[in-house]
C-alpha cells in the first residue's frame, strides 16, 4: 500500500460501511457501456502500465444508476493480458483503499506477489469514479493553512478542526457541479461500476482483491452481484454493520496497546508539551493532534518500531529546546503530510465517506460537541490516541447532502477469502470476525502481527506472511479455498527502515 494511502487510512479515511437496512439490489447483469471500448496507451504518468505493455480504455456508466438514461461520467480502466490464454480463468480487479485511492495501476502491482496467478488472469485496473481519471471531481482551493500559535489549549486545537472540516465541506459541496455529482459518491455506485466494467468486457464473473476501503467495497459487490462474484479476497475488512465514526473510535484501543514501557512514557510527554506549546521543527509548529497523527501512522507496522523510537527521540530534542536535523523518519512524514497527494487522497476519502449511507452523512454526528465529549471521556483509558479517534471530525458532519441509499447490509453465502491481522490498530480484528461471520461461506486467514494489510508485505519492503501470501495465490489459481480457518505463525518481522 502506497505510503499516502496508509496515512490516509490512519487518519480514519478506511472503508467503513454504515449500518443500516439495504436498499433492492440492482439486476445482476446491466446493460454494457453505450459505446464500444476504445483501447489506447494508457496515460504518460502511468510509466509502469506501459512498460508492462498495459492498455487503457474508458466505461461510460451512470451516475445515478436509478436513471440509467441520464448523465453519464466515464471509468477509467486498464488491461494487462493474461500471459497463459490456455489457462486463463477470467478477469482481476483490485482496490487500494483509502477511500480516496486510486488504482489504475493496483492489480499490476500486485504481480510480483500473485507470481503464476497472474498469468491466469488479465489484469484489470481502475480508477474509482470521481478520482484519478474517472471524471474527477476537486474540491474549491483550500487557503493557505494558519500554523499553530506558540501556546495552544486542546480546546482550541478542537474549535481548529471543526473550522476546517466545516470549511472542506463547504468547498467540496460548493465547487463546479459537485453538489450534483458528489450524492452518486457511494461504495454502492462503485460496485455497479466494477459490474459494468465486467459486463464491457464481456466476461460473466469477475475476481477481486481488495486492501482496507478496497476489502469492504469487494463485501458490497459479493452482495449486490453474488452470481457475478469469482474468486474474491478480502484483506483487513471491517464490521459492516457499524458507522464510520464507531469504527474509527474503535481503532484507539488496539493503537494504545502498541505503545509500551519508557516509549509510552515519552509520548504521553511530548503530547502534554504539545496540548500547551507545540513543539517547534524545522521552522513548523506540531500541535497535540499532529503529534497523535504521526504517532498513529507509525504504530501501524511493527517493522516501524524503530522509525517511531527515532521520531520520539528527534521530538523529544525540539521540545527541550534543541536545533535539530530531523533523521529520515521524521522528516519523511513532515514531508508527506505537506504533500499534495496526502492532500487530494484525504479529500477523495472524505467525499465516499459522506456519500455511503446511514444517517446523518456517513453515520458522522453533527453536533461537534458530541466529538469533544467523547475526546475528554477517552483520555482516562486512552491517553494517546482516545483524543484522536474520537475527536476526528470529518467533513461529513457538515456536509450538505444525505446520502441517497441506506448502508449495504451483508449476509450471504459467497465464497470469500478474508485476511486480516490478529492486531491491526486501523482496522480492528474484530471486524473481520463480524464480516466473517456474515459471510457464511468464507475463509479467514489471520496473521499474528502489528499491521494494516497482510497480503504481498513484501511488494512494500516489509516483511512477508507465506502462509498467507499462499493461501491467496492457491485460491486465484486453483479455486482452492482453505479447508477452514487458519492462523499464521508470525514471521521473522524485519526492523530496517520501511518506508
């Protein structure tokens, strides 16, 4: 997983499905796009689809599939052909998460971990409506950010993040044709989308491998187009009967495990300087809830106990009053969170979050003061991260629209591999429990490691789970699903630097 999306999902920006009962499903097979498609180079950014000889082409869908005759936005798709045509079994998507990533690119950067399965399959990646290539939509310019004052209270750190999220909603609700593009922003809609991409490519079921956003939008395809659904992996899921905000409050207490002994310690004091006087580096200013963003990103792979012992030393040396140089942990992430591309994928996030169902927008509560009560509650048993879990507003709580159908409500008996970490603090390990059990014909494969993300570790430096990695590569080639559930011993996990 790209590094802006796994920040993007420390932020709480995952695929959470809001609870709720579920609107008729769509016919199972829908009508293919209204032109033919046109295949061509993929775009000159894509550099790796077209050195892996990869074409790109365009569906044309709905954007409100209840009027299949009215407007229509394009889904940018693209193809790597299956290299054993004697042995190919069908079509692989994929997803990234976020929300917010995009992922025309994704199944063929899962080749190195699918190794032959990937011959069987032509590789098929897309771009979720609304981003990246598939008409996207942007948000009004944000202005320039205030940075932090010399002294600050927590309070004044919260009144912040309301102003800001109440001004991101404004922005996004307000800009061009958003207020008539951004309700048909749903984990519904890109399900059907994925469906009209199988049905303009001819095919009569589809594959799937989805990470975080990606695994709970491949559980609402299993339940929209259950005959349409192949081989499907779902990796680090969550409950889907819980909202977006219940399921991002849940992520504090299996983050706090992750900090232990004199670490603990530090953080909690470089969390009591910062809620006063933020601390200075590098000329910027880190308040409490930055501090508690960077610490969330680090705590979500044990491989990056290191890079969070370096971060707290470095910090640790600002708030003593010490000119410091910023090892490559910490000014890695200084950079990353002033990057663009953290930038636009949080938006993206925040625009599916408000668009999925339940009430109010995404299952966010509208009264800040709901988010403040909880933070304070949460600092007794969660110190570190209870403020952050619970006091992240989203711009859902303003948001202007209601989404236009209730949550996706799953139950049923597609075949479905599920992989999860038995102590991802994202996405919690008893959410997978929650979908498996809702998906009666499943597999779980559980890792015993600190992670968000369990297959193909290796494609991002970090270290591999055979047991698992293998149990997805013998389920995409032979159709072999575990005979029940298994646990995977845990690895020999690498401590170098990871990112």
């Amino acid at each position: 997983m790209r590094v802006a999306s796994a920040v993007t999902a420390s932020l709480g920006l995952v695929g959470i499905l809001a609870s709720g009962v579920s609107a008729a499903a769509p016919p199972e097979n829908p009508k293919g796009p209204r032109h033919a498609l046109s295949w061509r180079p993929c775009p000159a950014d894509q550099k790796e689809l077209n050195e892996a000889g990869a074409q790109c082409a365009k569906v044309t869908v709905p954007l409100d599939y209840a009027d299949p005759g009215g407007r229509t936005i394009d889904i940018a798709i693209s193809r790597i052909r299956a290299k054993s045509p004697g042995e190919r079994r069908g079509i692989l998507l994929s997803n990234p998460g976020g929300p917010g990533g995009t992922g025309l690119a994704n199944t063929l950067a899962l080749r190195p971990a699918l190794k032959d399965a990937a011959d069987r399959y032509d590789l098929i990646g897309f771009d979720p409506r609304f981003l990246g290539e598939s008409t996207p939509t942007t948000c009004g310019e944000a202005p320039p950010p205030t940075p932090p004052a010399e002294t600050t209270t927590p309070r004044r750190d919260f009144e912040d993040s309301v102003r800001s999220a109440r001004d991101t909603a404004r922005r996004c609700q307000e800009h061009g044709d958003n207020a008539e593009l951004l309700p048909h922003a749903s984990t519904r809609n890109v399900a059907r989308d994925m469906d009209a991409v199988r049905a303009a490519l001819g095919e009569r079921k589809l594959s799937y491998y989805g990470i975080s956003y990606g695994a709970d939008l491949g559980a609402v395809y299993t339940q929209l187009f259950p005959r349409r659904a192949d081989r499907i992996v779902l990796d680090s899921s969550t409950d889907p009967a819980a909202t977006q905000y219940e399921l991002f409050q849940r992520s504090g207490a299996p983050a706090e495990a992750a900090l232990t002994g004199q670490l603990r310690a530090d953080v909690r004091e470089l969390l009591a300087r910062a809620e006063r006087r933020p601390i200075p580096v590098q000329g910027l200013r880190l308040n409490a809830p930055l501090l508690r963003m960077i610490f969330k990103q680090l705590v979500q792979h044990e491989e990056n106990d290191p890079q969070l012992a370096s971060v707290v030393a470095d910090l640790k040396k600002a708030a003593a009053g010490e000119e410091v140089e910023p090892g490559p942990a910490l000014s890695g992430l200084l950079e990353l969170l002033s990057s663009p591309e953290l930038a636009d994928s949080m938006v993206g996030g925040a625009i599916f979050m408000c668009g999925d169902g339940g009430w109010p927008a995404g299952g966010w509560p509208k009264n800040p003061e709901t988010y403040w009560k909880n933070m304070q509650r949460s600092r007794a048993t969660q110190p570190v991260f209870g403020p952050y879990v619970n006091g992240m507003i989203a711009p859902c709580a303003f948001w202007g629209s209601e989404p236009r159908e209730p949550g996706t409500k799953i139950r049923n008996d597609v075949p479905v591999l599920l992989l999860q970490a038995k102590y991802d603090n994202n996405v919690p390990y008893e959410g997978a429990l929650a979908l498996h059990e809702k998906l009666t014909a499943s597999r779980l494969v559980t890792a015993d490691i600190r992670s968000h993300g369990v297959y193909g570790r290796g494609n991002d430096g970090l270290t591999p789970v055979p047991c698992a990695d293998d149990a997805v590569n013998t389920y995409l080639r032979d159709g072999e699903l575990p005979a029940a559930d298994v646990t995977c011993a845990k690895p020999d996990l690498k401590t170098e630097k990871t990112q």
